[in-house]
C-alpha cells in the first residue's frame, strides 16, 4: 500500500521507521512486532526521507509505555486517548485488560491506520483533529483517563495548546497528560525560510511550540493552574552510538544543557 501522506500525517512514517528498525535489530531494545508488520507492508521508501533509523521513536515509545502501565496498575478502570497516533502500536504493547482506548487523529491519518489496525469495541478511532474537542465526548465519562500525545505538540502554536491544554484538565480531573516537547533553537530552524531537512527529500513541517525545561512547569500552570504536578521524565539511555549514549546522556544530566535538549512530561491533573 502506498500511504500517500504529506506534511503533518507524513510524519507518522517517520516514527514508524525508528521503532520498526529497531524492533527489527538482532539486539535491538524495543519489540514491536505490529510495527514490522505495518513497516514491510507500506510502499514507501523510508531512508530516502529520514536517513538511516535511529533509536530516538523507540526509546520515546518505550517511555510512554512505562507510565502507562504506572497509570493502568494503579487504575483498574482507566481510559487511554492518543492523540495524533499515527500509526503507533502501543495497544499491542501495553495489552491491560480493562484498558480502554480511543485514538484521536486527522482523517486521511486514520484511513491509513484503520488499513492496519482495526477498531472494536475497546478500541475506538476518533477522525478529529486534537484540538477539536468535540473527541471528548468520545471518551467514556467518570473513568481515570491517561492522554499520550507522542510527537504532536510541537506541530501547534502556542494559542493552539494553550486552550487545549486548559480545557483537558478540566474535563479529565484526576487523569493524566503524557507529551514530548523541543526546545526553542529546534522550532526555530524547521520555521526558517528553508525549513529543517531531514534529508536532501523531506522537509520536516513547521513545529512552532518549543520550550526550555526550566520554563515547563510555570508555563503550563499559567495555562491551567489547577495542575497537581508537572514532572520532566528522563528518556531511556540510547543503546549504542558515542553521540547518542554519551553526549544526550551529557545534556539530559546538566543543568543548563537540558534547555537544548528535547524533553517528555507528565503532567497530573487535579481533581477539581
């Protein structure tokens, strides 16, 4: 199948690629066998847009998958959302009985999802844009809810999330938001005339929100200041490379250096 993605939706090939890859790896750190799958069955040429897989997606993966299971455990009857899944497989991964899901992602994205992966009774897909909030009347009400949004912030600007952000923690008191955030010097090269290339094929889209690490926490209690916590989580260490286990190793342990560096939060919702 040939996804025919472009611009924001196109990115989710991208992810694909890294946590696919290393799945494949004979020693890889990451299984995800549904990612193999939807990988080898899409006709699109992964290294000529991205480059050579990194273990960056996998990694990130595996961070949200932790606290998810966290979530899960401590909640019987908790509700996951994804917001701009992509074709993410955590499903399969975190397999809670119990565990409900909705994916909330652009149409043309969930028409490739729903290629690959089926919706059913526990699995819900949701063809909005997260920032249309009309998918929070998807959501099974009175339930613990735990929000992922892998990848996806970064894509909005700052009045965009603002409101977004404000109104989840009203609506999923008690629950739980999951993100990945970049720093400023990164937003701005990819909105520079000329964008941020990947490859000498593929311009990534603008990503207008990056922030620093030490402005984390003020910011988003200034969006909604009924926040219980806002916690910076550490990415796993990178399995191989002098770059990647040494030097992000360098800047995610130095104060100062974390500001340059890309960043996961999760952040607790009060109960109202």
């Amino acid at each position: 199948m040939n996804p025919a993605l472009t611009d924001v939706p196109e990115t989710m090939l991208w992810t694909l690629h890294n946590r696919a890859s290393e799945a494949s790896r004979p020693a890889g750190v990451f299984d995800d066998p549904e990612a193999i799958r939807i990988y080898r069955a899409l006709d699109y040429d992964y290294e000529r847009s991205f480059g050579p897989a990194e273990a960056s997606h996998a990694l990130r993966s595996m961070l949200f998958d932790r606290e998810l299971r966290r979530f899960a455990e401590a909640y019987a009857d908790a509700v996951v959302v994804n917001l701009g899944e992509g074709l993410e497989t955590q499903r399969y991964r975190v397999d809670v009985p119990g565990l409900d899901w909705v994916s909330v992602d652009l149409p043309d994205a969930q028409r490739v999802r729903e290629r690959f992966i089926t919706p059913d009774a526990r699995h819900r897909h949701v063809a909005r844009s997260a920032l249309d909030t009309a998918w929070f009347d998807e959501v099974p009400p009175g339930r613990p809810t735990f929000i992922t949004a892998q990848g996806l912030f970064m894509y909005f600007a700052e009045t965009d999330l603002r409101p977004l952000v404000a109104a989840m923690a009203e609506r999923f008191a008690g629950g739980a938001l999951m993100f990945d955030a970049i720093p400023p010097w990164l937003s701005k090269k990819t909105m520079a005339p000329g964008g941020w290339q990947k490859t000498p094929h593929y311009t990534t889209p603008p990503m207008p929100w990056g922030i620093k690490r030490s402005a984390l926490e003020t910011t988003l209690r200034s969006w909604a200041p009924s926040l219980r916590s806002v916690t910076p989580l550490r990415y796993p260490r990178f399995p191989r490379g002098f770059l990647n286990r040494y030097v992000f190793e360098l800047f995610a342990r130095t104060p100062g250096l974390r500001d340059l560096a890309p960043q996961v939060a999760l952040v607790r919702f009060g109960e109202g």
